[in-house]
C-alpha cells in the first residue's frame, strides 16, 4: 500500500471517529449492558425483582431494595415475632463445646453449622453477607437433645440432621453409627409443614443408643429466612 493510500485510509477513519457519538467512543455497548442489567429482572418462580442497586443508592429504589432487600427485612421480622430471635452457630452447643475437638462427621469443615461462614464473611461479621445454608441443634431447645453424647457422637448425628432437613422426604429416617464407640441412632424426619408465617417447618424424632441405654426425644425445627434450620421447640 503506497504512502498516498495510507493517508487517504487515515482520513477515513479520523472523519467516521468524528461522526460516532460521543457516549459511542466512551463505551457505549458496556454502559448500555450495565443499564441494562441495573434495571433489574423479574424472578416469576420466586415472586422477587432483583437488579444491582445497593440499598444505599439514591436512584430509583423500587428493584433490589424493595423488590428484595424490603420482603427479606419483612421475613426476618415475622421470623422474630413468632421465634423471638434469630439462632446463629453461637448458639449452637456442638460449636462452643466441641469445635476444638475431633469432627469425624466433617460438621465444622462441611460448614454444616448454620450461618458459620456467612457470619464469618458477611459485611461486618453479621447476617448480611453470604449464608452457608446449614442447621443448628443447640441452643435451649436443642441441647437436650444430644445432652448424653460425646463430641464425635454428635458430629455424626448433625449430619443426619443435616441430611434430614434438607432433605424434603417425610416419614424418613437418617441414621448415624459412630464406629469408634458402637453409639448409634437416628433421625426420622416425621413431617413437613409451613407455619402460620409461611416458613417451612419438620416435625422429627431421634432414637439413640448409648452405653446400652436408648435415648428418644422429639422436636420441631423450621427454617430461618437465611435458609438454615433451627430446632425451635
């Protein structure tokens, strides 16, 4: 290409550049994709609209933080009228009492502990950041129920406990053995059902036989706005 060709393609180009629009030249297609997405999507499945917006923005607020953010705040505060609070891994019992010690059942690793990276990630250790979907067996109506097992036993009952919740199939039992000791038991899920506030709640039993003895007790856990399950009574 001769040196007259090169400078008539120049010229070209210079004159097109000139006539794009300037939003055009400054990223125009990215901006537009990012609008785009800001505006938000309607999830029918779900009943929810979602889209980009922190809450904090002073822009059009009717996506994320009403579409989401305010059915969220709704939940967790008929979760706290009907529950009184909200249960975390600090009330867990295995967590105070035997995270520091051997977990054959993977509890601790898994993250099977409600909540247990979420609040360790969240925006200022609290509930607003990533949630581990999860369960939690402590706490004042849970601690009876593993009151007369070791740390390792009830590693391995969390996870049927774990198994059972998430698992969504009624009149069935998960059953833990530690090998260590012979102890072992089970946990029947008896029933699902939702609670006058909607949240989904299983009735269920656990047999576990220790030293010989056998062990029943009976509870209802339900689940909590973030997703973990919680032994309410």
């Amino acid at each position: 290409m001769t040196k007259g060709s090169l400078a008539a393609l120049a010229s070209v180009l210079m004159m097109a550049a000139a006539s794009t629009p300037a939003a055009a030249q400054s990223g125009d297609y990215g901006d537009g994709y990012r609008d785009g997405y800001r505006a938000g999507y309607h999830d029918a499945r779900n009943g929810r609209d979602y889209d980009d917006r922190g809450p904090d923005r002073d822009e059009d607020r009717s996506g994320y933080d009403q579409g989401y953010g305010d059915r969220h705040d709704d939940r967790d505060d008929r979760w706290r009228r009907r529950y009184s609070r909200d249960y975390t891994y600090t009330d867990d019992g295995y967590y105070q009492e035997c995270r520091n010690q051997p977990d054959p059942g993977g509890v601790i690793a898994g993250a099977l502990i409600g909540g247990l990276l979420g609040n360790a990630v969240g925006r200022g250790g609290g509930r607003a950041g990533a949630t581990v979907a999860g369960v939690i067996v402590g706490g004042a109506a849970g601690a009876a129920l593993t009151s007369h097992m070791e740390c390792a036993d009830r590693s391995y009952i969390y996870r049927s406990y774990y198994d059972g919740f998430n698992g969504g199939r009624s009149d069935r039992a998960y059953p833990w053995r530690n090998p260590r000791n012979g102890h072992r038991g089970e946990v029947r899920i008896e029933r699902y059902f939702d609670d006058p506030d909607g949240f989904r709640c299983a009735s269920f039993t656990q047999a576990a036989d220790i030293d010989g003895r056998r062990y029943v007790s009976r509870g209802t856990a339900c689940q909590q706005p973030d997703g973990t399950w919680a032994v309410v009574s």
